[in-house]
C-alpha cells in the first residue's frame, strides 16, 4: 500500500482547496466550536482517515481541539475511543470507510448538526453567503445555487469543484475523498 500520509498540520491550507464543501465547513466549524456532534465527527472522521491521516495524527487533532473545552479525562473517557473505532482499533474492528456523496446526502441532519451535503442540507441564502465569503466569483456563486435549488448536489459540488480550482473540468463528484484526489492531481501537476 503506497498510500499517501497527510500530516494533521497541512489540513487547514488543504481544506481551502481540496476539501469539498461538506468537510470544509465540518473542518471550520471543529476548529470555531473545539466541538462536533456524533454526526459530524464520524463524517469528517471518516473523510480524514481516507485521505491519508494516521490514527496518532487523527487522535492528537480532535484531542487538542476537544481539550479547549473539556477536560482531557472526559476526551479520553467519550471520545477518543470512537476515534480508535473509525480507524478499526476498537469493538468489532471493521475497517470503516469513509462516507459516499449517497450517504451524506440522505443522511439525516438535525438543527445543530453541521455534517450532511451542504447542497442539500443548508438554507439557500446561507450557501451563497458562505461561498461569496469564500471569495468565490458571482457567476460562478449563482450557478451553484441554481443547481442546489434544482436539487442537484453533485453537480453543485462539481461546479463548487470547477470555481475554487479555476478550471472547467466538470466532473462527476460521488464521493467526498475522489474529490479530494482529483484536487490534488490538479493541484500537484
Ligand atoms: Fe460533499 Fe458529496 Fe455534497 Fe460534494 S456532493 S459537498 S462531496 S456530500
């Protein structure tokens, strides 16, 4: 396996350009609130164990974003265990994988919660918003919110994709991680 290992520290410039929008925002928002609901952090768990982040890494990120709010015994004792589960450490040892497009799109989000497809799961003028302050160019903001409101996530996602790579590849997004690659190949030549 000559799987690429990302170290913890590269995920904040990574998470600008090679993250889709559902894990960039669930990275933002771990990183604002030092918390995540379980929805979220199996989601954005999931996500960053496929991309190439050890387990160590992985248990050294949430644990220091956790203990800005928590003691580091609670950590121990409610989370870091789930973590060591997402990596196949802990109670049936499966090697779980990281969450498809399908599966992040039904999934159910409640109020509070910041995992899901933010082409399907946030208010419209929300959206635009976020991506205007992303920097993102008008046209290209309007056209991904006529997709969202047609109800065509992924097509969202791969114009979302097009505008914050500066290109027109237009490819098909189904899941989360081949985003994530396709970036890189992009970005690295
Ligand atoms: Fe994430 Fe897929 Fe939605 Fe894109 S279409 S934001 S990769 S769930």
């Amino acid at each position: 396996d000559t799987k690429v290992v990302i170290p913890i520290e590269s995920i904040d410039s990574l998470s600008v350009k090679s993250f889709p929008l559902c894990m960039r925002q669930l990275h933002e928002q771990l990183r604002s609130a030092h918390h995540l609901k379980h929805g979220g952090r199996l989601q954005y768990g999931l996500f960053l164990k496929g991309i190439g982040v050890t387990l160590e890494d992985s248990l050294r990120f949430w644990r220091e974003e956790f203990t800005k709010i928590m003691e580091l015994d609670k950590f121990e004792k409610q989370y870091a265990y789930n973590i060591r589960y997402n990596y196949g450490k802990e109670g049936s040892k499966k090697n779980y994988a990281p969450f498809n497009c399908l599966k992040i799109i039904n999934n159910n989000v409640g109020p509070g919660d910041c995992h899901g497809c933010p082409f399907r799961h946030s208010e419209f003028n929300i959206l635009k918003n976020k991506l205007k302050g992303y920097g993102l160019e008008g046209q290209a903001v309007n056209d991904i919110v006529d997709m969202t409101k047609k109800g065509h996530c992924q097509i969202a996602c791969s114009k979302y994709f097009d505008a914050v790579h500066n290109t027109g590849l237009d490819l098909g997004i189904n899941h989360p991680n081949q985003f994530f690659e396709e970036s890189q190949k992009l970005l690295k030549g």
